[in-house]
C-alpha cells in the first residue's frame, strides 16, 4: 500500500476573504468538503495552497556554502514572488498575508526521509534523548507532522519564516532557535540572514517544503483545455496545456521515452474514461495548432465516442469536465513527479448528474489521495459525510467582511449547513433508504454487503456512522437521526462472548434508543463485524489467516492468528467475500429485509 502524504491543518489570516482573525481548516488528514452560499469564502481556502504552490521558493534559498562549514546557508529575507503574487490577493486593506500550512508524513515517503536527520538531533538539542534512545532512527518517528509558516507582502515579496516539526519550533527567519544559530549581522548582508545549522545539509530543512507542495493539485471551478506549459499536472489542471499534452501524446516518437510514456497513459485513460460514461470506445485527439495559437483561438479537443467523432464542446458540458479532472488526476498518480497525494476541488459537480458526481468522487478516491473540496451539491456533500470527511461551512460577515469557517460536528449544524444553500436533509442524502452502523470501520464493510445483496436493484444507500461508543451516552439523542430520512435502520455490534451470553449493556442502550425513535435497530448473533470475515477473504488481504474465526472471538483477529491485521482494512476483506458467504448470517437476512422494505 502507497504512504501518502496528508494536509493536516490550514490556516489563513488576510489573504483574500480571510480577515485578520485566522481562519483555520482543521484537517487531521481526511476527506474535507466546504460549502456555504455564494462569496462566502470556499475559494479562499483552497486557492491559498495553489498560490504557495506557483511560487518559485528555491530563490528564497540560495548561497549553499561549499567551504569549512557545509552547514552554513544564508537564505533571503523577501525576494520577488511575481507574477503569482499579486496586491489582489490581499484582504482589503491589507499590508501582508500568512498562511500556514501543516503536514503529516508518514516514513518512507521521499520527503520524511529528507527530514528524518531532524528529528534526532532536535531531540538531543533539546536534551530530550529519553523521548528517543540516540541510536533509535529516525524512520521510527512515523508520521512526522512539519508545519510551514508563510509570509506575503502586498509589494509582491514573500518569506518562508517559521517551520515546525510536532509543534515544535526548528527554524525561525532572522532569529536563532535551539536548531539554527544566526551568524552575527556584520558577516551578511542586510537583504538575508546567514545561519549554522546542527545538520550536515541544510536541504534537509528547506527543500521538504517545496516537495510537499509539489504533491498538491487544484482544480479551479473554471476548466478549459487550452495549448501552453504541459510538463506538470498541477499547471494543468484548469486546462492550460492540456492540448499540448494530447497532442504530444497522440503523435508519439518512439525514439522519445518521455512521448510513449504520455502515450500509453493516454490509451489507458481513453479505455476508463469509456468504462465511465459508459461506452465501448474512447479516443482523444487534436488538430494540428500553431504556436502560439493564431489569433489567440485555441484548437478544440476531437472525443471518438464508438466512432463517432464530436468537438469536445458538442457534448454534454458534465463528459469534458469529467475528462479534464478524471485525465489529470490519473497524470498526477503515473507521470507527476513526485506522486501527488492533495486533490483540491472547486465544484466537481460542475454539469455533472448526481450518480456520475459519486462515480467521479469514488474513481479519484480509490488512488488514496486525500480529497478536499467545495460544493453546492447535496450529492458533493453526501459522498463525503458517507466517506467519513469532515465537512465545513463557510459564511461572509458583512459587517467585518470577513470569512468565517465552522466544523458541521452533527446532524443539527449539518441541516443549518443544508438551508444555507437551499437544501434539505431528503436533498443531501438522495437515498432510497439509509442504513447507520457503529463506527467508521464499519462504513466500507456494509457497503461491501449491501453492493454484492440480490435486492439492492440500484437503491442509494448511504451508511453513515454513529460514532461508535458516544451513542451510548447520555447526550445522544436518536431523534436527530430519525428526522434525517423517514427510512432509516441501524445494525450494531452486539458484543456477545458466547451462544448464550447476553447483549453488552452499553449496545442495549443505543438499540433502546433508536427503537424510541422509530429506527429499526439488529444487534448481531455474532460478537462483532469482524467474526463474521471469512477466512477465505481474510487470506485475500493478509494472506495468513487461520481455518477458521471464533463467531465471539477477540474482534482484534491479529490475536487469532491474522498477521498485521488492521480495522481499517475490514473493507478490503468484505469485498473480498461472496454474497453467499453473507446471505443466511443474520446480517446477510437482515440486509435483505432492509433492502426489501
């Protein structure tokens, strides 16, 4: 399985929409969508990431020394950040804009590994060697959290000046820290500051930085294909150079490396992309165009459909914002360098009808990048409170003209969320039914179920998670979910440790509840989910599985014999099983009822 890097926190303060008060997304490396009325600041948040992203910062980072000192860099206080930083970027009024943002990156990504020769020596300049013996690696601090603190001027300069690593301070601009000593001021110039650093190569600071946003694209809301720069899928993705690519890659040299690598993905995204919208046979091509484009009118994409040739404009609107996102996205993971792992998403619904907005959502997600987006769409939003993503609402404050950001942490705050667009709780789900299990590991495994059931008959069915043991807490209140759908079951978890023993309490108290409000509610035969995975499908994932589960076993199968056994993979393994494996278990019944009613 891929590591990826994951966008752990954001914080914006005077940048566009965001006031002086920061503006913080909270992120913790899920799914995140943002949604709220129009100019209400969606925008802003993702368009701040992209923005550090076109900023050429290894100007900031120069004088390496190759002298006695290999350690000693001197870096620029401001240096020119144009043309992608311009005085229209700034809040109204405003002299400077920061931004903030945060990573999380797990060991044997490229980028851990250059800042793996931090950890332990910040740790012994801290004389902290007990939180880490000296001759531990470094690879055993998994995941790094390293933060970057930016600074704009309206003046179109910029500074990278502070970075943190697990909260802790490393490196300060113009200042010394327990990490980095400044050179006195006589030996530098006034325009930058010179340091010793406590590691052989400073490049293990400061080029982490650049990587990780390098592993970031974003898709602006406005998305045209267009001839210009096509060697990085980030500058790609609102179109520019897209028909550079394709014709690039359907003209292949085959004495050019680069020209069959474009190519073959080109025909391996030609046969998904068909397998998308449903047709046998996809083709993209591109007339031949001057450069630059004549008049400056740009060639149009030609799309095969079966045989049939159409201008790319000729079709529905939704089948070429699909091709643009669906094409990039798939560059991003086979031909980017380094593999992008952030997809940020202005409106993916762009044109698009609700079952192709999931389809999208789910294609982009199986690559295991971290999505995060901003929508109108109750389709949008339901596709990420189903996906366990976090989901924010942004609203404009007249009054400060400031935008303003706030978690929907449950279903109260998630239908104000809905009004201030226009939308009901019905409108959001777009389901024929609703199914609620116990905890987030159980999402992927009911999906599994319900997908593989003979009376699914192409029902929506959403699978939302109660938030395992808070629902059997004093303020869970079952009416909240009622009043989200008027059909809505529940199956738990029932915690039995034997044929004849009785129902954990706490799981008695949440079926009670839920039946007062009217959801259906089973408690399984079994202990839990886990003792109803086969050893068949188990072997599938982990390949070493024992011949058989105990039906009230320990649910944590790593003590029954699976090897590396994770929760978070139950998914894998329910996919991994047959409808006939389900189907006379208790839940593969109570399934077929639900589905029935």
């Amino acid at each position: 399985m891929i590591k990826r890097v994951k966008l752990y926190s954001l914080e914006i303060k005077n940048y566009l929409g965001a006031g002086e008060g920061i503006l913080r997304l909270q992120l913790d490396g899920n799914h995140a969508v943002l949604c709220g009325p129009n100019g209400s600041g969606k925008t802003t948040l993702l368009s701040a990431l992209d923005r550090l992203r076109r900023i050429n910062w290894t100007s900031a980072m120069q004088s390496w020394s190759q002298g006695r000192n290999p350690s000693q860099v001197t870096l620029w206080e401001w240096f020119d950040a144009r043309p992608h930083l311009t005085a229209q970027l700034f809040h109204t009024g405003s002299y400077k804009f920061e931004v903030c943002a945060s990573f999380l990156i797990p060991s044997g990504v490229d980028v851990h590994r250059r800042l793996e020769p931090i950890v332990p020596v910040f740790e012994r300049a801290l004389r902290t060697i007990s939180v880490q013996k000296p001759e531990a690696s470094a690879a055993s601090v998994d995941p790094i959290r390293v933060a970057y603190g930016i600074v704009a001027r309206n003046d179109q300069k910029a500074k990278l000046e502070y970075i943190t690593i697990d909260d802790r301070e490393v490196f300060r601009l113009g200042q010394s820290t327990k990490f980095a000593s400044l050179v006195p001021p006589g030996q530098q110039t006034p325009e930058a500051h010179r340091y010793d650093l406590l590691i052989d190569d400073p490049r293990d600071m400061f080029e982490p930085f650049k990587s990780l946003l390098d592993r970031i694209v974003y898709f602006p809301s406005s998305r045209q294909p267009r001839v210009g720069f096509d060697g990085n899928a980030g500058w790609m993705a609102g179109g520019e150079g897209l028909v550079t690519w394709l014709s690039s890659a359907t003209n292949p040299d085959p004495r050019n490396a680069e020209s069959e690598l474009r190519h073959n993905l080109l025909q391996a995204f030609e046969y998904e992309f068909a397998d998308f919208i449903g047709c046998q046979r996809v083709s993209l091509s591109v007339p031949q165009f001057a450069t630059p484009p004549q008049n400056n009118e740009q060639p149009e994409i030609n799309v095969t459909l079966d045989g049939r040739v159409r201008l790319i404009s000729q079709l529905g609107a939704g089948i070429g914002e699909s091709l643009i996102i669906m094409l990039i996205a798939k560059l991003s993971q086979e031909w980017h360098v380094p593999l992008v792992d952030i997809l940020l998403l202005e409106e993916p619904e762009l044109h698009i009808h609700p079952t192709m907005q999931r389809k999208l959502l789910d294609r982009l997600a199986d690559s295991g990048v971290q999505l995060i987006a901003t929508t109108h769409s109750p389709t949008v939003l339901n596709w990420f409170v189903r996906n366990s993503g976090r989901v924010f609402r942004t609203e404009f404050e007249e009054t400060d003209k400031r935008t303003t950001v706030k978690e929907a942490h449950d279903l109260a705050e998630l239908r104000d969320l809905l009004a201030s667009i226009g939308a009901s709780p019905a409108d959001v789900l777009l389901a024929d039914k609703v199914l609620l299990v116990e905890g987030p590991n159980d999402i992927p495994v009911y999906q599994a179920f319900l997908g593989k059931a003979p009376s699914l008959k192409g029902q929506n069915i959403p699978v939302l998670s109660l938030g395992g043991t808070t629902a059997a807490g004093r303020n869970f209140d079952a009416s909240l979910w009622a009043n989200l759908h008027p059909k809505i079951w529940a199956v738990l978890d029932s915690e039995r440790r034997g044929p004849d023993k009785a129902v954990a309490r706490s799981q008695s108290t949440v079926k009670s509840s839920l039946e007062a409000a009217g959801i259906p509610c089973h408690l399984t035969e079994l202990r839990a989910t886990e003792n109803y995975l086969t050893p068949r499908a188990l072997k599938v994932v982990y390949r070493k599985a024992p011949a058989a589960i105990d039906p009230f076993g320990d649910p944590n199968l790593a003590t029954k014999g699976v090897k590396q056994f994770d929760k978070r993979r139950n998914g894998e393994v329910a996919r991994a099983m047959e409808w006939h494996e389900v189907a006379e278990t208790d839940i593969g019944i109570y399934l077929e009822r639900f589905l029935q009613d």
